[in-house]
C-alpha cells in the first residue's frame, strides 16, 4: 500500500516536472550540439528530482501567495483610511536611495526659480511611507512639495485662496481622470505630465490668476514656517473629496481655515544644512 502511494507521489511529480520543462522552453533551435546535451542533462534531472523539490517548491511558492495577499490588503485598507500628517523630520542622508533620487531630481529646478528650502520629512509611515522635501516661493504665495512615494516621485504646488479655496498642481499624471468636483469641494487639482518643472509652475500660476478672477478673491501669503498648516489644511480638503466619491472608509478632519491665518511661530528648520547635503 505504501509503495504504491509513493509511487504514485513519483510518477505524479515525474510529470509535473515533464511539463515544467516543456512550457519553460530551455532549449532554442540556434543552440549548438553539445549546449543540447547540457541542457537534455538538466532537463532530465529536474524530472527525476522532482519528487524531491517540489513539495519545497509548494511550500514557498503557497507562502510568497499568501505573503503577497496580505501585503496587498494591507496596502488597501492603508489607501482607504485617513492618516493625517506626522511630520517627522528625516536626515537626508538616511534616506532611501529612491528618496534621495526623487529629491536630488526637482531640487535644483525649483532653486533656480528662486524657492526657498524649508525641509525633509516622512508625512506618513509605514505600510505606505510618503517623503516630503518642501520649498516656499519668494513672494509666499506657493508651497512647493518633492513627493517621494513607492520609489515614484512627483512634485507639486499648492496655494490657498482667501476664499479658503486650495488650487494644486502636481507634475503626475492624473489617477482618476473622470473625477469631479463641486463648488463646495473648495479645490481647483490640476495636472501637467512629461514637462519641466517650470512649465508645471507656469501652469500653476497661470491657473492661480484664472481661479482669482472666477471667485473674486486673492491668494493668501505665507512664511515658511506655516508650511505644516497649508499642508494639513490641503490634505483635508483633498481627502473629504476622496470620501465623498467613496474612496475614503473613515471620514477626515474638518479643513481648519482658521489656523492658516494664525500668527506663525518662529521658524526652526535647517534648510541650510539639506542644501548643502543634496
């Protein structure tokens, strides 16, 4: 009884083995005689040892599944859920690779433009960490953010209105173009892919000037260290759009005006120190 069981454990892996090796196409019609022989050799022995790796070869590949599976759910219910902004500050140089790229990439641009560096932070950690680097335009009407995120990176510009209205426009492409917005949404999201950093902000600008005359109203200014407010500020305009399309399980904060027109405290940052690290 227990030698026919192992042998049909045998001749059942001795197949699965056969079959791997037909559909993996080892061999290529070009190859020389003795590469044939080479590889009939190895052929052969992936069949005949099949009864022995493949319990193994199920094992890991059943783990990296189910490893996969959860790590997938992990980073869904992370996309769906409010996590506000911790702002905690990183030193450039402990950085990802991947982050620095990202930073080391639109920093120049923006400086050139005659940004101000304020400086690096992680906005959110772990399962989906994002990297911020933030600058602030010379006349205080634009914040300015280097986003590293998943080893992708794209920059964006934010400015708030006194209206209260926040008008964004990020070099990324859009992830939800059939998206809409209200009136009562109080934002203006704009993209523009594939085009220098400059360009990106002459649109930014550009939108700023048209949104201005539509609404009646000005943009507010500020000074660096009001960097955390605008943000906070934004995200929360952003995320109650996310949930009211649905794409939000818990509802966010309610935007605060008020602390955008708040007397700021006196700036803290080394801006001076990233700079001369990047």
């Amino acid at each position: 009884m227990w030698l026919s069981i192992a042998l049909g454990y045998c001749v059942v892996c001795w197949l699965v083995g056969f079959l791997l090796i037909r559909s993996a196409c080892w061999s290529c019609a070009t190859a020389e005689d003795t590469s044939r022989t080479g590889n009939a050799v190895i052929q052969w022995g992936v069949v005949l040892f099949a009864p022995l790796y493949l319990p193994f070869a199920t094992i890991f590949v059943g783990y990296c599944v189910v490893r996969g599976l959860r790590e997938q759910r992990t980073f869904e219910r992370a996309a769906r859920t409010f996590r506000a902004y911790e702002f905690v500050k990183v030193n450039y140089l402990r950085l990802d690779e991947s982050i620095r790229e990202q930073f080391e990439l639109h920093t120049g641009p923006l400086l050139k433009m005659g940004f101000d560096l304020i400086g690096d932070y992680r906005l959110k950690p772990e399962p989906i960490e994002v990297h911020d680097r933030f600058f602030l335009s010379p006349d205080g009407e634009t914040l300015a953010a280097i986003c590293a995120l998943l080893e992708t990176g794209s920059v964006c510009f934010i400015s708030v209105l006194e209206d209260g209205t926040c008008v964004d426009t990020c070099s990324a492409e859009n992830p939800d173009p059939e998206r809409t917005f209200e009136p009562a949404d109080q934002t203006c999201l704009s993209y523009v892919v594939e085009e220098p950093i400059k360009v990106v902000y002459a649109h930014h600008v550009k939108t700023l000037k048209e949104v201005c005359a539509k609404h009646g109203t000005s943009v507010m200014r500020f000074q660096s260290n009001q960097f955390k407010e605008i943000v906070t500020y934004d995200q929360r305009i952003q995320c109650r759009v996310h949930y009211r399309r649905g794409d939000l399980d818990n509802e966010p904060p309610a935007p605060d005006f008020a602390s955008l027109r708040e007397t700021p405290a006196v700036a803290s940052a080394d801006a001076k120190q990233i700079a001369t690290a990047s």
